[in-house]
C-alpha cells in the first residue's frame, strides 16, 4: 500500500512538473512581447566635436519624471541633476585609458510665491554659499527643456587630446538622488532601476572641426 502511494505521488508530481514545462514554452513568444521597464531618462542624441580649443560636447535628453518626484518638485522641493562627460583613448593592450572629465551640476526649483522656475548651472556642486549660473523660466516645461538640451559643452582643453589616437567620448545624465532629503530620498531609491540614469557614447572625430 506504502509502494502504491509513493509511485502515485510520484507519477502525479512527473506530469505536474511536464505540465508546467508546457505552459512555459508556449508563453515563452508572448512574455517577448511585453513592454520592458519604463525609461524615465534617455539621452537621444549625443555629438563631440574636436574645436581649435578643446573638445565640446552637445546632447538632447528625456526626463520623464515619476509621479512622486515630480509632485515634489510641484510643492517646491528642489530637485539635482548630473551630466558627467568623460573621454576615453583607445588601448587595444588595456582597458582604455580616462584622458579627461567634466561635470555639469543642476538644480531646478519651484518657488510658490513668483510661480516662476529656477534652474541653476555649475561645474561644481552646487551650495548656498557657491557661485552658480541662473536663469528663471515662466513654466515647468521651459524649464526641463533647459535641462534637457545641452549645447556647445567644452569638456576638455586641446592639450588634453591628442591628434592621432582614437577616442570615445561618454555621457552619463541623472537624478541625484543623494542631494533630495531623507524621507523623499529613500521612497524614491525604488525608482532608479526605472531609467533615472541614461548613459551613452560616442566616437570622437580625428580632426577639429573647421
């Protein structure tokens, strides 16, 4: 009696087990059809160009910001962004060699009182007490399509680049999570996965441009 009903949970468990090996190849071709993850950033375009006095940078980026931040931004939060240039020379011996750096901070906020929107620029954090570019925009939307274009970006000085080898020219734009207060910063740590930081590269041409 033992036997039998250790063969039957046996065989019973077998066809369970074939059953869902069934159910998983032919949903397989359906779940290749879903959606992946929402992208809050994505840098769609990116440009570097060799100039008599170094090398500038252009790109165009989305912002889609989640609902949470972007509803903080709304009540007057501040909010931090991050573009980090960097310039790559090629080694086919090693891994390629980091030849330069750039970085561009932004603070956009919203103040009630004027409804207008301040966006700040420097290339070093930016504090109370620190020097920053400013310019005020009548909308939000104004406002994130300053964010969102960056134009004639000098990222390196001539001597820094040299005219023969070949280089990468990489940008990586996001959030700054680190500079949002405590409480709002732990809610939105879930959000990174979704696309609050977007890379891209690019190679670098081998003549300034005339």
């Amino acid at each position: 009696m033992t036997a039998s009903i250790s063969r039957a949970w046996t065989n019973g468990f077998e066809r369970l087990h074939r059953l869902l090996a069934l159910a998983v190849l032919l949903l397989a071709p359906l779940l290749t059809l879903l959606p992946g993850p929402a992208t809050a950033t994505e840098i769609t375009s990116l440009s570097a160009e060799r100039v008599a006095e170094g090398v500038v940078l252009s790109a165009q980026i989305r912002i889609d910001l989640p609902a949470q931040l972007d509803d903080a931004l709304q009540k007057g939060l501040p909010l931090f962004f991050l573009a980090e240039a960097a310039i790559f020379r090629d080694r086919w011996y090693w891994t390629d060699k980091e030849v330069a750096r750039a970085t561009r901070h932004l603070r956009l906020a919203f103040h009630p009182l004027t409804r207008r929107w301040r966006l700040l620029v420097s290339n070093s954090p930016i504090t109370s007490t620190g020097a920053a570019l400013g310019q005020s925009f009548e909308s939000r939307e104004e406002a994130m399509a300053a964010i969102e274009r960056i134009g004639g970006w000098k990222i390196a000085d001539g001597p820094e680049i040299g005219a023969a080898p070949r280089y990468t020219v990489t940008l990586r734009f996001r959030l700054d999570l680190a500079q949002l207060p405590r409480p709002v910063q732990i809610g939105a740590l879930g959000q990174e996965d979704a696309g609050l930081d977007a890379s891209r590269s690019v190679r670098l041409n081998p003549e300034p441009a005339r």
